[in-house]
C-alpha cells in the first residue's frame, strides 16, 4: 500500500523492471519504409534529395510505446485508490439492520453498497452476519448465516413503499442474537425517525455490541407530497421535507396522465428553513381533469408520488340563458346567482354563440358534466339532439323555469315531468294566495341534509301535471305540496328542473345559502370527467359514504412500488377495507395505490396532508457510536482506467504509423473540388429557400365596412320578387321620412338571407310572412334566434287580415304560416303594446300602429309587472322587446317608387294614416336604436317618486 493506493496483485509490479529492454528493443526498430510509385516523373524529382527513411525509431514512437506498455503492467496488479477501511471489530457477528422502506428509494443502491461491503468484510473475516430489514413482513429470518447467503438475500430485497417498522426488526434481530452478542452493530438507515424509534434503539441497546456503526444519508433531496388542489386558476401541489433543513431547494413536479404522457411541469420551492412548500400548475382545466398523479422529476419513491383519483378532478359546467344581450344586467341576469355559487369549485364554460343550434353541440363536445338552462323553451333539434345524447351518456342537466319556459306549449323530452302551461302566482292584490315557503327536503331525496331558511318565499312557479310517479320525481317541493325541484333519470344521466328561475324574479331562493349548496350538491352527483368523454371515468364509493353496516372492501387495480413506479399488484395484496371515519393508511398488504376498477377506483397515497418527516435523533445506545456517510471513503478501482489509457496509447500509435507510411497524404482533397462543392451547397441553399408570394395581402371585407358604414334598415328576403320589391320599397320611403324629421340618416335598405348573411349588422329586421312563400329552415330559424337573442328585433308583417290574436283557434295561411316559424323560435310570452309601453313615446306619441290597415295590434314582448305595485306611467323594461308581429302591412304604407309617389293606397281616405304609418315606424326605428336611453326618459317620474324626490 502506497499512501491512498493499494494493490491487488503487487507482484505483476515486477514487469516495469522490463521496461530498459523494451526500450532498446523498440529504438533499434526502424518504422516501416514509405512506399512510392513509380513514375519517371518522380524518378527525377528525387534524384538531388537525401534518403528520408530513418534508421532508428523516433524518440516520441518509443515514448508512446513505453507508456503503453507502463499502463497496462499497472493495470493488471489491480490498482484501488482510497482502500476501505475495516470497519469491524470484536470477533461476534455481525449485526446488520437495514432500513428499506419508501425513503431509502431515491438513494437504495448507496444503502446497499454500504451493506454489502461491511457482509464482505464479515466474510472476510470468517464472521457470520445477522441481517434483518426494517419494512419486511414478521417471517424475515435474522438468525446468523454465511457472508454469501447474506449478499443473496441483500440482493433480492427491494425498496418497500411503506414506512419502515424497526422496532420489529429490532426484535427479530435481538431474538436471533439472544445466545451470541455482536462484535459490530450497523444501522444502514434513510435518515428518519417516526414510530417505533425510540423502542429500537432500546432494543439495540440490550444487545450490547462491542462497536455500533450508524449510516446517515444526506436529507437535502428527499421530499415527500402531502396533497393536490385543483383549485380555480391552477392546480396546487403541496409538499414536506425533513424539518431542520436550513438551505433553500427547488425541485421540478411532473404532472402525468394515465398513459404516463406529460401533461406539465411546475417548480416546488422551499425557502431556507421552511420544511413545507407548494408549487402550482398553470395548465387548463382539460388537461388538469386528465391527470392521473403527480410525481417529483429525479430522486423518484413512493412518498414523492400523488395519486389522484375522480373526486380530485373538477366538474366543468355549462352555462346557457336564454335572456337577450341587453337585458344581461348583473344582478338581473339568470345566470349571475348560479355562476356565483359553482365559481369557487367548478370551471364554467359560457356558449360563444347565441344561436343555439351550433352553441349548445359546442359546448356539449367540450365535455361538461352539468349543462344548465336558464330560462330556455324552445331549443333547435341540433340542440335538443345534443343534449338528449348528452343526458343519456350520463350528463346532468339542470333547467331553470322562466317567461319562455313557460309560454312553450306542447311536449318537452328535456324536462323531468309534464309541466302545466303558463305560470302561478302566489300573492298580490288579486290573489287570495300567499307567497309559500319551502317544505322539510325529504331524507330520500338526494338533497337531504340542506338547511332551508325560513325566510325563503316562492311568488310565482311553473306547476307540474298531476302523475302516478309525481312524488317519486319530486325532489324538493313547497308547503303546499307543489314541486319545486323535479328530476328523472334519462339513459344514463339525469334531468333536473327548478320550477322557479335562476334569479329573484320569482323567489328569493337564489339569494340564499341554500342555493349554493343545492348546485353543489347536484353537480358533486355528475360525473367528473363528462359522459362524451372517452374512456370510463368514475370513482369507488368514498370512505364513510357506505350505508351503515355495509362495509365495502376495494380490491387492489394498480399499486406503487418502492420506486414510485404504478403496476400491478402482487399476489399478497389485499382488498383495501375503508374504515367507519377518516381515511385508511398504508401498510405492507395495502401499499399506495389505487383500489377499485377500471370503472371507478379510489386513490391510496402514502403521506396525508399533516405529515412531517423528523430526522432521526442521534442513536444515543450507550455505546460507542461511530456516525458515517454513505459513499464517503469508497475505494476506487483504477484497473478500469488503466486499461482505457492503453487502448488510447495503442490507438495514437497506430496513427502514428499511419502517418509515418504517408496514408494521410493520399486522402488530401483537391481544393477546386472542395470550392465547387461550396458554391453548388450555397446555389441550392439559396434557391431552396422560398419566398413570401408576390402580391399577397388581406383581402377586406366590403360587406361588412358598406353595413357598419351607416345605420340600414334590412328585410328579410322571401324569394318573392314581387314582395322582396315592396319591402326594399316600404324600407326606402321610411328611411327618407326619418332622414327628414330626426338626425338619424339610415342608408339604402338591405335585403338579408337569414340562411347566409350576417344578420348583427342591421338594428331591426322587417320579415313580410306570406302563406305562398317556403318555410325557412332549421338552421336559418336557429340563425334569427340566435340574432334575437343577441339584441336584434324582428318586425313580422303578416300579408293577411287582420291578426287579433296570436291563441285563437281560427287563423289564416298566413298565420299559420307565422305560427310555423315561431314555433322554433324561443320567445317569451307576448302582449298588445299597452298604453304605457316606452313604444307610445320613443318619438312620437302614439296610441296605435298603422301601416296600409288598422285592424291589426302590434305584439310585443309581455313586460313582467309588479303585482304588488301601484300603476305607473312607465312600466316597460330597460331592455328592447326582440319580437313585433303585425298585420298592418307597414312596407305597403310606406313605399315609394323612384319619384316619391306612393305605390299602394291605404284603406282609409284619411290622408293622416299614411302619417301615422310613418309616424309609427320612426317611433319603431327609435325605440330599437335608443329603447335603453328612452325608457330611463320616460322612467324618470317613477325614478323620482322611488328616490323620494
């Protein structure tokens, strides 16, 4: 041994003497001659120089040779750099306990290194070795054996992911030392205290060992992850380290899912002291629903894993109301209580389009698990299709009632039960009702256990039809006996209806606690992962949610092992058995995992959230304890080094022959070659390399400028010359009439296709309805719908006589033609215009609105009344009313040919008709342009009176 190296086989030491002859032996060996050809060119060129070929070998060739021949006489007597040193002492056994339980994964082949060595030094010594392992079941054998046997068993043994039991092994160790006492004791531990520590080194200490050795690693690296958030905005992963750790770390989190693709990476930092960190995924809430667990990069166990299952994902729920874009106020909008409510657990997704047709299967592909209809009647078949399929793959679909809901006459598959048409009032000076408090929930009914204040009043529902199977779809209902919430299941999913809206219009049960909690609790039912999704989702029943005494134990689906890797369960796995309270913990038969089936299964992490990890305590045995490191003196083999510095010597002499032979000269390349190749590399480099197109720019849109350049009136084209030339006519005469008596200037009118053309670009739509023109279609009715919704209004003229009424059992073609197209149209119950509708002022005052005849009212939107209130001399809402239906034939009165004489006469004599036709249309054009504006004018007595002013 010399110094910090030593030598196996000292003797081969002996060879360097040869390394005198071998060097005489190589310099009297001249290097091979260069071979020439043999021109007569070159014969002359050479005949003045001198012979170049040496006589002797270069003192660099031999050089190079001696060290070749050096490294590999160095290399066979087994050189080892920083030798271990004994470790044991005494001539006992040797008693080994080793730690292999989840901590020791990151660095288990420095623990068993560590082990193996102090074995072959026991075998060495002719010692036998008594080795026991903290996370094996009670049948691991401590007795004494053979070094040999010893190694077998240190290499058949694996990282558990389970905490480690010493005190067990302790006792398993000591009872098999109970008639030898150890020479040496050696704990090769990972670092850690926990339960059943303190009672070890009691143990350790009766066996009373003649030297104790006490392996710790570095606890810097190992961390351990306590939990997962799928919050709002990000999906939060909190973690733990050893307390007492003084430097600040980071380490990166992977996010996989069940095909263990990666879904994104976040940074988990510690700051300096701080055993506790956080690290937070800013990835959407699709892909956040598609992990499967989280894991740490590099230093991989089972502690540093989190398994998730279905009740960690969160539900997206769609939105979908029915209210017209003006009429959106906060507090005033269906939808603000229920986005209010599901916000803080759930992911929203709001329709991008107002035309349900293609908005609603939109949103159904986005795989929610709850859909929710505010206020929703009539719906397209794309859309009802839709959602029916949506329901019956297990969707949740939530309905609120409403003014459209309930003016839908006929059968609705998307509701639970028959529903009544039109709507009941509970108070009010012309009821003899009172508003009605909500009943006791029933304990069948999946909203049980919600507390349900005193103070929450229903003043208006929508009644169900009387059935056999009422009760049993009767989920929540009022005092009286009527349902307030109904459901039945469709398929696999299930349809739910509120029989009052979404905002306080009808109850106050929206502003109430109990509103929160019933959404919640009706979108906790739904399934996480929405039922278009692909693959089965779901969840095993969670612990503490079985019925009394029925106790449901999981059989194990896929386990992790020691180094956090998910497989299948080995054959001495159990069944998980959830307990009464509180969740189960992990042990040798139910290691982390997932439990259940493919169809629904439960997650099984080793680290709940609370958990520390102490360092272990000094081993305090009343011995003499030597306390090292792992890898902290390892021996080096240079034998391995040795060798590839010889084969690196041979290779350079090999090319040095080479290039004494003149091999190298003949591979010299011709530099015009070389140069062409260059220029031909750049000549296609350049050519290769495309060009943006010449002449390529963004072609405008004509259209659209031409329509948002001014104010157009638009009608809707029938495909009737003859009608399409009285509109554009009638549109014409009106836009003149406004240009001369208000400031509006309108532009030329447009005729639309609703099928094809952009309808948001014109205010109002006049639609001439004939019984002899073609029923549009679904798509383009979808299309109006959706432009209604979106704050455009339709101005319907029936070309028949006189329209009296819109219920009436005695129509015309042409109102049965109109009935037609409203029947797929989503509208709210509609009135006469009332005397005090902002219509009668918006510019003129009128009390009537005639075209060419005067037998017809014009329909608006009903406006919703205080029944409780005293009349007003304003009543209409802020928001424009989207439909008006007439028979005046408006058009007929207003159109002029091209030199302004009128094209059709009136049916009065009376020359003021004609001005009352126009008069009427201005305050119809006004009312559209400026119905928010005017309406607060004609509010003001009323704003007044409320302010107390």
């Amino acid at each position: 041994m010399i110094g910090g190296l030593s030598f196996g086989a000292p003797l081969v030491l002996f060879g360097l003497l040869a390394l005198p002859a071998i060097w005489w032996l190589l310099r009297l060996t001249p290097p091979r001659p260069q071979t020439e050809t043999f021109p007569p060119l070159a014969i002359l060129a050479r005949v003045l120089k001198r012979e170049e070929t040496p006589s002797k070998s270069p003192w660099w060739l031999t050089l190079l040779r001696l060290l070749l021949a050096s490294a590999v006489i160095l290399a066979l007597a087994a050189p080892v750099l920083n030798p271990r040193e004994a470790l044991l002492s005494g001539s006992g056994p040797l008693a080994l306990l080793v730690d292999n339980g989840w901590a020791s994964g990151p660095d288990w082949p420095a623990r068993r290194d560590a082990a193996e060595g102090l074995i072959r030094e026991a075998g060495e010594a002719g010692r036998p070795v008594a080795l026991a392992f903290t996370a094996e079941a009670a049948g691991d054998d401590a007795t004494p054996g053979e070094a040999a046997t010893a190694l077998q068993r240190l290499a058949a043994t694996e990282v558990r992911p389970i905490p480690t039991e010493r005190a067990a092994a302790v006792a398993r160790l000591a009872t098999a030392l109970r008639n030898d006492p150890p020479g040496t004791l050696a704990l090769v531990t990972d670092g850690l205290g926990g339960p059943g520590t303190r009672e070890a080194l009691a143990g350790l200490a009766a066996l009373s060992p003649g030297r104790t050795l006490v392996f710790r690693p570095e606890l810097g690296r190992l961390v351990g992850l306590t939990g997962a958030d799928n919050s709002t905005d990000a999906l939060v992963v909190n973690a733990v380290r050893p307390a007492g750790t003084a430097s600040a770390a980071s380490f990166r989190l992977r996010a996989l899912d069940s095909q263990d693709r990666e879904i994104g990476t976040a940074d988990l930092a510690f700051e300096p002291g701080a055993d506790k960190g956080a690290a937070r995924f800013a990835i959407p809430v699709e892909l956040r629903n598609d992990v499967a667990r989280i894991e740490l990069a590099d230093g991989l166990s089972a502690g540093a894993v989190r398994l998730v299952d279905d009740s960690f994902r969160r539900r997206r729920v769609g939105l979908v109301s029915g209210e017209t874009a003006d009429a959106a106020q906060p507090l005033l909008s269906p939808l603000y209580y229920i986005s209010r409510a599901l916000e803080p657990f759930a992911d929203l997704a709001r329709t991008d389009s107002a035309d349900l047709a293609k908005a609603i299967p939109a949103l159904v592909e986005r795989h929610p698990s709850v859909i929710v209809l505010a206020d929703i009647g009539v719906m397209p078949k794309p859309a009802e299709e839709a959602l029916r399929g949506f329901v019956e793959k297990g969707g949740f679909l939530v309905r609120f009632a409403g003014p459209r809901l309930a003016a839908t006459t006929g059968e609705d598959p998307l509701v639970p039960v028959r529903l009544r048409a039109g709507e009941r009032q509970l108070g009010g000076s012309l009821t003899w009702s009172q508003p009605q408090h909500l009943a006791p929930i029933p304990e069948t009914s999946p909203l049980a256990g919600i507390a349900i204040p005193p103070d929450v009043t229903v003043t208006r529902q929508i009644l169900a039809e009387p059935a056999v199977d009422l009760n049993e779809r009767t989920w929540m209902s009022l005092q009286d006996g009527t349902p307030l919430v109904t459901a039945s299941k469709a398929g696999d999913g299930t349809i739910v209806l509120f029989h009052v809206t979404a905002e306080a219009t009808w109850s106050n049960l929206p502003i109430s606690g109990s509103f929160v909690d019933m959404l919640r609790r009706i979108v906790t039912l739904s399934r996480a992962s929405g039922p278009a999704a692909s693959g089965a989702t779901g969840t095993a029943a969670a612990p503490g949610t079985q019925p009394a005494g029925a106790v449901a134990a999981l059989p194990p689906y896929r386990v992790l092992d020691g180094a956090g890797r998910l497989g299948a369960p080995g054959p001495d796995i159990q069944p998980l058995v959830p307990p009464a309270s509180g969740a189960p913990g992990v042990k040798r038969e139910n290691p982390p995992g997932l439990y259940g089936t493919s169809e629904g299964y439960t997650a099984l992490n080793l680290l709940k959230a609370d958990a520390t990890l102490q360092p272990l305590a000094d081993a305090d045995l009343g011995l003499p304890v030597v306390s090292r490191a792992y890898g902290g003196n390892d021996q080096t083999d240079l034998s391995p080094w040795l060798f590839a510095a010889a084969l690196i010597l041979f290779a350079l002499d090999a090319l040095a022959l080479l290039w004494l032979n003149g091999a190298f000269r003949r591979l010299r390349p011709r530099r015009g070659a070389a140069v062409a190749t260059i220029l031909v590399g750049a000549m296609l480099l350049a050519g290769g390399v495309p060009g943006p197109p010449a002449g390529a720019q963004e072609s405008g849109a004509p259209s659209a400028i031409e329509a948002t350049e001014k104010t157009h009136l638009a009608f809707v084209e029938t495909g009737n010359a003859e009608t399409d030339n009285v509109s554009r006519r009638g549109l014409a005469g009106l836009s003149q009439f406004i240009a001369m008596k208000t400031a509006l200037e309108p532009g030329d009118p447009v005729g639309v296709d609703i099928a094809r053309d952009e309808l948001a670009f014109y205010p109002i739509l006049y639609w001439p309805v004939d019984a002899g023109d073609a029923m549009p279609t679904p798509a383009a009715i979808s299309r109006v719908d959706a432009y209604m919704k979106q704050g455009g209004t339709v101005l319907f003229d029936v070309h028949d006589d006189e329209l009296s009424s819109l219920s009436g059992t005695a129509v015309t073609p042409g109102q049965r033609r109109l009935r037609d197209i409203l029947a797929d149209l989503d509208i709210p119950p509609l009135e006469p215009v009332p005397s005090d509708h902002v219509l009668t002022k918006s510019f003129y005052i009128m009390t009537d609105f005639p075209g060419r005849h005067r037998g017809s009212e014009l329909w608006v939107e009903a406006t919703q009344r205080d029944p409780n209130a005293r009349a007003r001399p304003a009543n209409a809402g802020d928001g424009v009313s989207s439909i008006m239906i007439t028979s005046n034939d408006l058009a007929g009165a207003w159109a002029v040919d091209e030199g302004g004489l009128f094209l059709f006469p009136t049916d009065e004599s009376d020359s003021e008709q004609r001005e009352y036709a126009y008069r009427a249309g201005v305050n119809i054009v006004m009312y559209v342009l400026t119905g928010n504006y005017k309406a607060d004018q004609v509010h003001v007595p009323a704003l007044l009176e409320r302010l107390g002013q």
